[in-house]
C-alpha cells in the first residue's frame, strides 16, 4: 500500500508562482501540485493537498496558528502517514519547536519546508526542498514504521530536528542550522538517515495528543552593554509576565552589577520562572563556569543548557498551558521532553 501525504500550505516565499499575465507572484493552486511539481509523480506516494486562507505571512505566525495546525494534524493523522508543512522561513524555526511539544505520542513525520526563493522562479530551492520533504515523509522501514517520526525542518539538503533548528541566513540557500545537533537525515545521491539521533515512540499505535492551551507570557531579555534597570526590571519583574528567558553572554555569563542580581532575585522571589538561554548558537550554558552564572543560578536561574530560544520559549509556552504551578513548570523544564537537549 503506497503512502500517503498531506500537504499544508500556511503561506510563505515557497508557494508563489509569477501570474503570466502581469508577473506578479501569487500563490499557486497546491491541488495541481504534481503539475507544478513534475519529479513528484515519480513517487508511489499519494499526495493532498491543505491551503490556508488566508495565506499567512512568516511574520504574522502568532500561537493560534500552531493550534490551528497541530488540530488538522490531529484530525487527519489516520488518513495519513506523513504531513509537510509549507511555512515561511522566518518564523519555522518557532513553529517547528511549538509544534514538537504540543504532538505527544507522534509517530509520523512532520516536516517544516519552505524556500528562499519562490517555487515558479528559476533558480528556486522550493522544489528540491518539497521534493525532499515528500520522500522523507513517505519512508518508512521494513516493518512499515516511519523513519523519522518526529517533527523536523526539511532545507538545504539537511533534515533537522525541529526544536533544535535555528535560521541563520537570510539568502543562503542553506538557511537553517542546528549547531548542538547532528541532522537526522542528508539528501546527496541517495537519502542518509541519523538512525542513531531520530527520536521514536514509546510505542508505535499510541493515539496522538495534542496540547492546545499555550501561555504566551514569557519575555525574552536579551543582555548588552549599557542595558538599563528599568528595560532589566520589566522583563524579570513585571505582573503581566509570568517567566523570562535570559539571552546571555557564552556559557551562561551575565553583568555583575548588584542591581541587576538584585532584580534576578527579586524576580525569583516572586515565583517567576527564569531560564538561562546563551546568547551562542553553539554551546552550552554552564552556571558554574563563571561567578556570575553561579549567581544567577543562585538566584533561582535555571540552565537551558543547549536549548535554542525558538525551543525554550516553545516549551515554556507549552507547560505553563498544562501547569498553574511555576515549581511544577520549573520541574518540567529541566527534563529532555523532545529532544531538545543533549544528553
């Protein structure tokens, strides 16, 4: 029996084709796929098609569309055995880290694609992205499992893992990186896969949950030369923010100035929950390196390790929905929930 796969279109660069008539770009009919996407019929794989509408722009993906897009999952998981998700680059890389902790018990693939360049241009990378995209998607092993079961962004020939994923380029074709983990697969000649970093089930006919209710009130705060108490305050301190991520120096390394751990622990004193993210794509955060990382986890900071800031805000997003209890989301916190720490 062939596989099947759902495509969702939200929007993004990748679905654009230039309109004959007056050259402008708009988004093509995702129905007629295989005609736009020839090399796609010659896989025995059955292919749908999902488009949003209105179509959504990268930079206005907001936590009520992850919902929107972990619900169609959930309803047409049985229908499918995989779902590649078209998404403007900006914002995948916090829609894929959203997405991997709102699927619990996932079993198939879901894959973030998109492009740098429209998909009826030339020179566009949209084709062997959506090409890989599908392949991957539609493998499965001997057994009839999927082979990466676990939510991933498809882009320049690598496959990563969701939440581990980060953009770094604005041009390059390779836009995305995962610098504290390998790929889970790379397409050259043939398609290789990482068996020994892709995540699987528990067990393989878990049903599939998915968690819904998302609190959005975590401030980022990104530490630099002459940041004020009052910018410092608002983040850490303020009623209407319930945790703060902060973005700090190397492995963990922030201002010594007593006005800012004053505020570190006042914030903790309050029960805000407070992660330590570097501000180093790669690395680590280790509180115990320098005096003033063992300060902030002193006052109450946690490590966010190598988590990336797309996956921690993600994360924190998803268990303050599921706990009212900061010490119960502190807990969680701390555990490897979908890979997105290193072991």
């Amino acid at each position: 029996m062939k596989s099947s796969i759902l495509i969702i279109y939200t929007g993004g660069t990748i679905g654009m084709k230039a309109d004959p008539a007056d050259g402008t770009l708009k988004p093509f009919n995702f129905s007629q796929i295989k005609a736009e996407v020839p090399e796609l019929r010659k896989f025995d794989v059955r292919i749908d098609s999902c488009t949003f509408d209105p179509l959504i722009d990268s930079s206005d993906i907001e936590p009520s569309v992850w919902v929107r897009i972990a619900r169609l999952i959930r309803d047409r998981y049985s229908a499918y055995d995989g779902f590649v998700i078209l998404h403007g680059t900006d914002t995948m890389a916090y829609s894929a880290s959203a997405l991997s902790f709102m699927l619990k018990d996932l079993s198939k693939p879901v894959i973030f694609t998109g492009s740098q360049l429209p998909i009826g241009t030339p020179r566009t990378d949209g084709k062997e992205n959506l090409i890989s995209a599908v392949e991957i998607a539609s493998a499965k092993d001997a057994d009839g499992h999927s082979l990466v079961p676990e939510v991933s962004i498809c882009f320049g020939s690598r496959l990563l893992r969701g939440n581990r994923s980060t953009k770094y380029s604005a041009e390059a074709f390779d836009a995305f990186i995962s610098p504290n983990c390998p790929p889970l697969a790379e397409a050259g000649i043939t398609i290789r896969y990482n068996a020994d970093i892709i995540r699987r089930p528990s067990a393989w006919d878990l049903p599939l949950t998915i968690f819904e209710r998302l609190d959005t009130r975590v401030a980022i705060l990104k530490l630099h030369p002459g940041i004020t108490p009052a910018v410092a305050g608002h983040c850490l301190c303020a009623d209407e923010i319930r945790a703060c991520i902060i973005e700090t120096y190397g492995s963990g390394n922030a201002l010594s100035s007593s006005w800012f751990t004053d505020l570190v622990c006042e914030s903790a004193a309050r029960g805000k929950v407070l992660v330590n993210i570097s501000q180093c794509k790669d690395g680590e955060v280790n509180m115990d390196l320098y005096a003033t990382g063992a300060a902030l986890k002193r006052g109450g900071v946690l490590s966010g390790k190598d988590m990336t800031t797309e996956a921690a805000l993600a994360k924190l997003f998803v268990l303050m929905g599921l706990y009212e209890d900061n010490d119960k989301v502190k807990e969680a916190f701390q555990c490897d929930l979908r890979g997105e720490i290193s072991k």
